[in-house]
C-alpha cells in the first residue's frame, strides 16, 4: 500500500478527516504518483527530465495548499477540477487566499502555486493554463545581460526549438506521447492530430520570429503581449508602434529592424495567415493558448531556449529583460554615449538608460590591468 509521508498529511489534517477511507487511499496513492512524475518527467515531460529531489517536496506542498483551500470552500474531493484551480488563482490575485497566519502571499509565491498547479495538471494529463499570471521576482526590470556569443546561441536555439522526430521513426508508444504534446501545442483534440502536424511544428517560423526581433529592439515583454501584426511595415523594414500602446511612453516611435530580424519575422508573418487560432486576431504572436504573451510565458519560453542551446546561467540574474540589458550593454560599449542607449531604448533619460549598461568582460580585464 503507497504511504503519505507525515508532512503531507499534516498540510492536509484540517480537511483529511472530510474523506472517507477509500477516498483516503485514493488520495494518497495519487500524491505519491504525483511526486513520483515530478522526479522522473515533471519539469520537461518531452525530454524526461525531472526536478530535484529537494524541490518535489515543495511544488507538493504547494498543490496541497491550494487543495486544502479549494476543500474549504466546496468540500473535500478525491479531484480538483480546472474551474477549481481558476478559483485559487482569482482568490491569490485578490488577497482572498492567504497564507495559515492569515498573511499575505507575496507576488513571487503567488507564482510558484501556480507553477505547481500547472504541474498538477500537466500530471493529470489536462491542458489547464492560469488566466492570471503572477510576476514575481523574476519577470522584473532588474536583471543581468547575456553575451554576445550567448545571444547568437539562443538565436540558433529558436531555429531547433519544439522541433520533434520524424512521425516514421518513431513507435507508437512515443507517436501517442508526441501526438499528446502536439495536440497541446495546436489546440486541437488529440485524436485529431495527423502526421502533417508533425511538418507544421517543425517549420513554424513564430519562435524565431520573437527572439529575431527580440534581440534587434529589446522588447519589453509588454510590447511583445501588445504587438499587432499590421504594426510591421514590410516597405522600410520597420515596427511603428501607436503611441498608445508604446511603453511607459505616450508618443508614436519607429523601430527599424535589420534583415535578420525581418527575414524570420516575414516568413512568420506569411505561415500565420493560415493557422486558425489567428483568424479573429490581429496579434502578431499568440501562445498556445491562443492568448498574447505576457512576463510569465515569455520567461518559460526562454528557459526552455537556455536549456536547448546549453546556456550556463550561473549566479546571474536571467529573465526575458536581459535582452534589453544586452542591448543597453552593447550599444553603450561600440559608442560610449548614453544618449544612444536611450535613445535605443526608448528611454526618457540618460539615468533611466545607464540602469541597463553593464561592465563587460572586457571591460573588467582592462580594469584589472590599470595599476
């Protein structure tokens, strides 16, 4: 018989009691395969790769606090619903979920519930995403900038990423694994996945489309969530974002893009035309979900491109704004002139601007060599 440890069953003793026996032992068997899927294929499913022994406990924890307050409000359950999982992050984004001594949760924790109900489900083999998205500390404006050699790599990364086997070399084992995933990634039932739809994802130019223009313009992730695609101007190459929907700006402003940035983006432009979930849509890139994206997604995004392209992140502070340091860093280092990084940047000042230099290695070897 599969046991619960002690510490999950005290998270759970003011609810337990609501279960009947046989709906204990159905609860308990399917938290241990739950941790058990966190250690062998929770954190990227495709690849089989799961978390840290250290983490499972944690990310459990989680979805047991979410558990318990949804027995709370609707009684106690051997399943949670998606409908029930909305209610925890509406309640978590109104302050209506709090922590035992009645606290708060900070923005950061509030995002690792979810994260971890996203696990739930992903376990139970249902495609349930938040509505709400919680910023926390990584999706801030403080962060530390990639080289350029790691940008490039990123860049190849974008070009290979979510790209899966050939439907004939596969078995059907891994065909039903990979159709899940696919069925997912379209939106679409998975009985409905053929295998044209295996071509599709191995060409879609959406990917690198984001990180191509990405690394040109140092998007803010706001503007990458309100792009429309009738914003690009295929005649001079460029992205006029309205001055109503720039960021922390109210005037009208001209991107100019470089032929690497537009080549991905135009053939982007062009498959997008024919994918259903855009046909009411003027967004230039939605999720899978169908919904823009936002901090959360675009830093899920670059976690799997880090992790694609084998990128040692170390002790830096790495989110989707250090593309914008990147940029900062640079332009500052070819002109010495903050005045150009804000201007790059879009920023109102020359202060604003200097938050987004940093020293380079360069830079610190020649520090190091003054006396």
């Amino acid at each position: 018989m599969v046991t619960m440890s002690n510490r999950t069953k005290n998270e759970l003793s003011q609810s337990f009691s609501e279960l009947g026996q046989r709906q204990q032992d159905i609860f308990e068997s399917k938290v241990e395969r739950f941790k058990q899927y966190l250690r062998s294929e929770g954190k990227d499913p495709l690849k089989q790769k799961g978390y840290a022994e250290k983490s499972i406990g944690t990310r459990v924890s989680r979805v047991l606090q979410a558990i318990q307050w949804i027995w709370e409000q609707d009684g106690a359950t051997t399943e949670i619903t998606p409908e029930q999982a909305d209610q925890v992050i509406e309640s978590l984004a109104t302050d209506d979920f709090r922590r035992q001594d009645n606290g708060r949760y900070r923005e950061d924790s509030k995002r690792k519930i979810s994260d971890a109900l996203v696990n739930w489900f992903q376990f139970k083999d249902s495609d349930w995403e938040p509505d709400i998205t919680f910023q926390g500390e990584a999706s801030t404006d403080n962060a530390d900038p990639f080289t350029k050699n790691e940008v490039s790599t990123l860049w190849e990364a974008s070009l290979t990423y979510k790209s899966i086997p050939k439907y004939n070399n596969l078995t059907p084992e891994e065909r039903d694994r990979w159709r899940r995933y696919l069925a997912q990634e379209l939106g679409k039932p998975k009985n409905d996945v053929n295998p044209a739809d295996w071509e599709k994802v191995n060409t879609s130019w959406k990917i690198p489309s984001i990180i191509g223009t990405e690394r040109a313009a140092g998007w803010r992730p706001a503007l990458i969530e309100r792009m429309k695609v009738d914003w690009y101007d295929a005649n001079s190459k460029t992205i006029i974002i309205p001055g109503s929907q720039a960021v922390k700006n109210d005037s009208q402003w001209v991107q100019h893009l470089p032929n690497k940035a537009t080549d991905p983006l135009e053939r982007w432009i062009e498959q997008r035309e024919n994918i259903k979930k855009y046909d009411n849509s003027d967004y230039m890139w939605l999720n899978r979900k169908g919904n823009p994206y936002n901090s959360k997604t675009l830093n899920d995004l670059l976690d799997g491109l880090i992790e694609e392209a084998e990128v040692s992140v170390g002790g830096r502070k790495i989110s989707w704004y250090s593309f914008r340091h990147t940029l900062g860093t640079y332009t500052y280092e070819e002109f010495h002139d903050l005045e150009i990084v804000a201007e790059t940047l879009r920023q109102n000042s020359t202060a604003s601007a200097a938050r987004y230099v940093h020293p380079t290695d360069e830079i610190l070897r020649n520090a190091a060599n003054i006396l």
